[in-house]
C-alpha cells in the first residue's frame, strides 16, 4: 500500500474558519470551504490519492435544491480547491440526503421516494460538479438508471471523458451510523431499505455492478468495505475496471472508540483493517484513516 491508494472523505459546511468536530467520528471535523483548501494543502502533501466531498448545504428543502445549484456548497469548494491546489484530484459525492428536508435521497412522490424523478436532479448535481472543476463524480444514491442519466448529461454537455465512480454495490448497512451527524443526513420518516441493497443479497450486487458499467460506469465501488470483502473479490475477479471500497464511518469509529478504550491498538487496527480491503481487490480506498495511515507508510 502507498499513500496514493486512499481518498480521504471531507465534510463542507457553510461559513468560515469552521472546523466543528464530529462527535462519533474523532478527530474528523466539518469544514467550511477555506478550512478544506487548508486540509487539502496538508492531504497534498502527504501524497494521498485526493478526497471525496460531501456538502451540507445553507438550508434543505423539499426539492434537494442546494445539490445542484451551480453555486451550491460543494461547487464552491471545488473552485476553491482547485484555485489553490490545481492538480489534487477531487471526487465528489452525487446524491441528495444531505440536500433534503426529509433526508432521503430522492423526490418524494406519495410518501416514495420517485426513482424516475429524481435522475434529472442527480443529473443536474452531477454536471454542476464538473462545471466547478470536479475530476470524478460518484452517484451514491442508489436510484435505478442514475448511472446512465448522468453520463448522457455530461456527454450533451461536452464533459464525455469526466470518469464516473458508481456506489454499485451500496448495501442497507447499520456502519451508516455516524456518518447521520457528520452529513446530517438522517431520514425524517421510513429508512433507505427501498433502495439500499439487501446484505445478505451479494448476487444482486454483481447484477447492479453489471448493469453501471453498462450505463457507462467507469469503476466501480463497494460500500461498506469490510463485512463485504466477499463481494470486493468476487468483483475483482468478474470485472476488469477500477474497483474502489469505501471504509464507511461505522467501520472507522468501532476502532477508535475501541482504542480509545484501551482495548485494542489503533494503528495495527487501521493496518490490519486496510490490508485486508486492498489483499480483496481493492485498487483504492475511501477511508477517514487517510491522513495517519500516510504519514505512517511516509
């Protein structure tokens, strides 16, 4: 492993000078964008492989609104970024939860979340990403066709070689869990069972990776990454793409509140728990032990 195979994931909130601190995921905090260039100069120079953002936006409403204006919090960042340092790669998280006043991801129609309605919002947020200067987009939504919505919306607007990472294999987990407070994302009513995948269904989840490459996907990601490693290798083996795992905030915050207890060792925890993703099949990672698993391998 080197540094250059991590994305560290990054929390974009309204204001200046911000960095609050996520309670259940030490010592992860939220940013505001000038605090984020500051992360970002130090993510840099650490040699990680670049991050993924995740905007909390002024206000939420019922239209997801704020995940596709083109002065939206995460397109701000994205120039910001950029202006300062030009050759980080940025990813940015394509979904609407944290965009909503009802915390799911899509527009509700009768009390459902309408898959068909709302592709033409990830579609929008996706193209208003790459306006800014996003180098990868990564619908996590998990809606039906989004892969292939987005693609044809870049295409018609001249952004055809703009890669797309797909949350493919997006499972119903409960190692959601902090990442409710860190995105403050948390459904108001029902849960996202409708639209997560099933654990225990891993077929389903080589049928879903199938049908995004066929949409246009162009690597693919398994979510989250540990209780799936099963699933990380049968991809390995069945797909010839870039395969990514997302090392989800659960995953993360039981090895710190673990260590922090005395009860086991943080960094072989972090080694250990990373090795095992990237001996699966793993080209990349998305993981909040970025920063100290760099500066050890550095």
């Amino acid at each position: 492993m080197e540094p250059a195979d991590f994305i560290l994931p990054l929390f974009i909130v309204p204001g200046e000078g911000i960095r609050k601190p996520i309670s259940s995921m030490p010592p992860q905090c939220q940013l505001s964008v000038d605090a984020a260039v500051e992360e970002c100069r130090e993510i840099k120079d650490l040699g990680i492989g670049g991050v993924i953002l995740f905007g909390l936006p002024e206000s939420k409403d019922d239209e997801a609104s704020g995940a596709y204006a083109d002065d939206g919090i995460v397109p701000r960042a994205i120039r910001a970024i950029k202006r300062e340092i030009p050759d980080l790669l940025i990813i940015t998280d394509v979904c609407n939860c944290e965009y909503t006043s009802h915390g799911h991801c899509g527009k509700i129609v009768n009390g459902d979340v309408d898959n068909d309605a709302t592709l033409e919002w990830l579609a929008a947020g996706a193209l208003s990403h790459v306006k800014a200067g996003a180098d990868i987009v990564a619908p996590s939504d998990m809606m039906d066709g989004r892969v292939g919505a987005i693609r044809k919306r870049l295409d018609e607007n001249g952004y055809t070689n703009t890669p797309i990472l797909a949350y493919s294999a997006k499972f119903a987990s409960v190692f959601y869990g902090p990442f409710r407070e860190a995105a403050d994302s948390a459904p108001q009513f029902g849960d996202r069972r409708s639209y997560q995948m099933d654990p225990a269904n891993g077929r389903e989840a080589m049928k879903e990776i199938e049908l995004d490459l066929e949409e246009g996907a162009d690597m693919i990601m398994v979510k989250p990454a540990l209780p799936y490693l099963d699933l990380i290798r049968q991809a390995r083996d069945r797909f010839d793409v870039p395969i990514s795992a997302y090392q989800v905030s659960g995953e993360y915050s039981m090895i710190m509140a673990a260590a922090q207890n005395g009860w086991i060792d943080e960094e072989r925890a972090m080694i250990e728990s990373l090795t095992s993703i990237r001996r699966a099949g793993a080209d990349f990672i998305l993981t909040y032990f970025a920063k100290p698993m760099a500066r050890l391998l550095g």
